[in-house]
C-alpha cells in the first residue's frame, strides 16, 4: 500500500538525482551529445521533478553560450509549461527575453518582458528592459529602466 508508494517516489527522486549529477558532469565536461542525451532522459522519465527543471535552466543557458537558439529557445518553453516551480517558469521567461534580445527579436523581448515585469523579480527584468532599449537607440527608456532596476528592493543597500 502506503509505504510501496513512499518508495517507489523515494527511488524516482533518487533516480533524477542520479541522472541531475551525470549531466552536471557531462557539462563541466563539455560534452554536448552526452549533455544532450542526459537533458533528454531527464525531461522525458523525470518532468515533474526538481532536479529535471534545474538541469533543464543550465542546459538551456548552455544552447544559448553555443549559439544554438532553437534548441535554446524550445528548451526555455518547455520550462515555462511544465517547470517544476513559479520560480523556474519566471526565470525561463527572463532568459527567453534574453535569447529574443541576443537574436534582436525586440518586440518579442518586449512582450516576455510585460509578462514578467510584476514578479518577484524587478530588478532582472528592468535591468534587460535597459539594455533592450539600449540597443534599439531608446536613451529615455532605457535610463528610465536602469534607475527603476536600481529602486528594486532586490538591491543590497550600503
């Protein structure tokens, strides 16, 4: 009853675990296909754990480093539906607005970043709005976002 059902998710945590440290591994490696194949063993057998969306957030910023945006960017969605936390689903719109920015995809940047601008996390997205509007040649917006990021309560005081 109870307690084969207690173990058999004790063995699936284990399981993903064991599968987040051989990716961990592939990756300080660098090995692409052997990091690639791990993510998809992870976000196959294990999508609702935890250790799956964390390796899912480093194996996308590790397509975005290698300029595989498509990859990168399917990665990112995923996340965003199914992340394990609201945490990892906001943090995986931020790094698609990255991506969108990185491949000057503004209005789509923009439109993430609007989703995401009332989280709990201020002082990322103003600070991306910035540099968006930097590179569109927008000098108000973008000071008006810089200065907002630095009214982030996010900010350390000295």
């Amino acid at each position: 009853g109870y307690s084969y059902w207690e173990y058999e998710v004790e063995q699936r945590y284990r399981a993903s675990f064991d599968h987040y440290s051989t990716f961990l591994a592939n990756l300080e490696e660098g090995d692409n296909s052997s990091i690639t194949r791990t993510a998809r063993i992870l976000k196959e057998r294990f999508a609702r754990y935890p250790y799956t969306s964390l390796a899912l957030m480093r194996f996308a910023q590790f397509k975005l480093q290698n300029e595989e945006f498509g990859v990168a960017r399917e990665t990112l969605y995923w996340l965003i539906e199914n992340g394990f936390s609201n945490e990892i689903k906001i943090l995986s719109k931020i790094k698609l607005a990255q991506l969108y920015l990185q491949t000057n995809k503004f209005d789509e940047s923009i439109k993430i970043l609007e989703e995401v601008q009332g989280s709990e996390m201020p002082l990322i997205v103003y600070d991306l709005k910035g540099d968006l509007y930097t590179q569109q040649g927008e000098w108000d917006l973008a000071i008006e976002s810089y200065l907002t990021s630095l009214d982030s309560p996010e900010v350390p005081e000295n």
